[in-house]
C-alpha cells in the first residue's frame, strides 16, 4: 500500500460500494437487453427470454431503491456519512483545480493543481480526499440513480404511466427519458471502469474500493517518500490499457449511436436479428460495450477476492503474532 490509498473507506462503504456495483451491471445487462433486442438478442435469450429480464429488471430497481434509502439514512443519521457529505461539496478550489487543469492542457501552466494531484505522490495533507473530478462523478451518479429510479417506478405500469401522463406519446416519451438516461450513465460506468481499472497505479483493480481502511496500515514501512516511488509498472500493463481504451470507446460510440436509432420498447415477442436500423458493425459495438462492462462486473468480484486475501493473511499474521508472544491465537479454545 502507498499514499495511493489516500483516501480510504470504511467496511460499510467498500461493502455498499461492490453491493451498488453489482446491482448496476444487472441494472445494465437488463435493460440493455431489452432496449437494444436486436444487437444483444443473445443475452436477452441467455437471460430467460423477455418476461425473465423484465422481473429480473424489475428485482435490480428494487434493489437499487434498497441501497438508496439506506445510503440516504447512513449519510443522514451518522456523524461519518454528514462528514462525507460536507467534504464533496464543490469549492472554490475545485474551480481553481479545473481551470488550471485546462491551462496544463494547453500548455498555458507548469504543473496540475494540486487539488488534482492524488495520482502523483501528493500527500493526505496536501491533497483533498476528492478532487473535483471525482467529486462531479459522485454527483452526476447520484442525480442519474435518482432520476433512473423516478422515472423506472413510473413506467413499471404502462397503464398507469399514459394515465398520468395523459397520452401514449408523452408516456414513450417518458419512456425515451428513462432509456437516455441508461445510456449516458451506461457510458459513464464504461470510463469508470477503464479511469480505474486501468490506471497504471491500480491496474488491474483500485483496491482502496474493496479493502476498508481498517485493514490498511497507515505506515508505509521506512519509505521518505509518499510511497509511489516504489512503485512498479506491470508488463501487461501497456497492451491491456491500450485494448481496454479501444473497446471502451467503441462501446461507448455503439451504444450511443444504436440509442438514436433503436426504440427498444417495447420488447417484441420474438427475437429479430437485424430488424430496425441494426447493421453488423453496430451490433459488434455495441457488443463490445457489454463486453467491457462485464469486465468492469469481473474486476468487482475480483477486488473482493483480494478484500478476503487480504483478511486471511492479517488473520493469520495475528494468529502467528499471538502464538509466537506465548498467547494464545483466537479461536484456539475450541469455539
């Protein structure tokens, strides 16, 4: 671990963290489905047909409202969640962070500001828990899962829905709000995946996500340094990152095009290859875009694996500890 982990969570957080995460991908896998039937129509026919995505849709929002009323109440009711939230609230120097940033772009500024510097060896005190770009993300997700989740509870009735809405074409259209929504968020969680999976302090997992802070040592062994120096760039590094950017971009210029052009809704009765506007080299794309959201699915389980390596090895550096001290390891009672 380095000053890398600036920045780390509690078990509650990195546990809400993978629980969202995998009911996002369902969210995903779901819904893209049924809104591009045509390029996805095996996963809609690997999923049980149209009326299993459509419940299994259906138990994911559920599910997603779960986790928002409890990450509501957490933030609410606890003193951490009210620290929390007053620390990603925007600043000034979120704006001074942005503008220079631009300036570094162009040329215009020697250095980043500092407000964004978390990736280049800053340290805990010079540098802010979030930065305004990870702080814009927290918001955009957080307003894209309230509006997702407002306009899924009323289309879950499409009786309903064009009640409400008085007539048939401001119901779709309704219907439309929701589906563009997905996308823009569905290509936000593809450079999610790739911002951190990739990034060559991470690759191929940011742990910080999945390892809470509790089971990280605040030294850094003997280091004068902030830790980063000693890192080391895996091998694979280079051509993982360059395959995963392509894909990524190709997913998300596919499913932004197939979303103008495919009305996905609602789900024909029986699966049509090529019917609509779909093409081959769409329906690659936007296969392509899945494909990199089930990576980014993979990764989840994959930091969570190294969460419980990770606690096996301090539960056996403590049991090893306790026996070498003449106590006795916990658990050596027969309970």
């Amino acid at each position: 671990m380095t000053n890398l982990d600036h920045g780390k969570f509690t078990r509650v957080t990195t546990t809400f963290h993978s629980l969202l995460a995998l009911d996002v991908f369902l969210l995903f896998f779901t819904g893209y489905a049924i809104m591009f039937h045509d390029e996805l129509w095996w996963l809609l026919e690997f999923m049980g047909g149209n009326a299993a995505v459509a419940a299994l849709h259906r138990l994911a929002g559920f599910g997603l409202m779960v986790l928002i009323t409890f990450w509501t109440l957490l933030t609410v009711l606890s003193s951490t969640g009210r620290s929390n939230l007053t620390s990603i609230v925007p600043t000034p120097d979120d704006a001074k962070a942005f503008v220079q940033d631009v300036r570094f772009v162009l040329g215009d500024a020697d250095e980043r500001h500092p407000n964004a510097r978390q990736f280049a060896g800053g340290t805990a005190d010079d540098v802010p828990l979030l930065s305004y770009v990870g702080k814009g993300v927290l918001w955009i997700f957080t307003v894209e899962l309230f509006l997702l989740t407002v306009s899924g509870l009323l289309i879950w009735s499409k009786t309903g829905l064009m009640q409400y809405m008085a007539t048939k074409t401001a119901a779709m259209a309704f219907v439309t709000f929701h589906g563009l929504l997905g996308v823009i968020m569905l290509m936000g969680v593809m450079f999610h995946v790739f911002e951190h999976g990739f990034h060559p302090a991470f690759y191929p997992v940011e742990t910080k996500a999945f390892v809470p802070r509790s089971m990280i040592p605040e030294s850094h062994g003997e280091s004068e340094g902030t830790g980063i120096e000693n890192l080391t760039l895996s091998p694979s590094w280079g051509w993982a990152a360059n395959l995963m950017g392509a894909l990524t971009v190709i997913g998300i210029v596919s499913v932004l095009i197939a979303s103008i052009f495919d009305e996905g809704y609602p789900v024909p009765r029986e699966l049509a290859v090529g019917g609509g506007p779909a093409n081959f080299l769409l329906t690659v794309g936007v296969n392509v875009g899945v494909l990199v959201l089930f990576v980014g699915l993979v990764l989840s389980v994959y930091g969570n694996v190294l969460r419980r390596r990770w606690e096996r090895q301090l539960e056996q550096r403590a049991a090893g500890s306790a026996a070498t001290d003449g106590g006795r390891p916990e658990g050596s009672d027969g309970e």
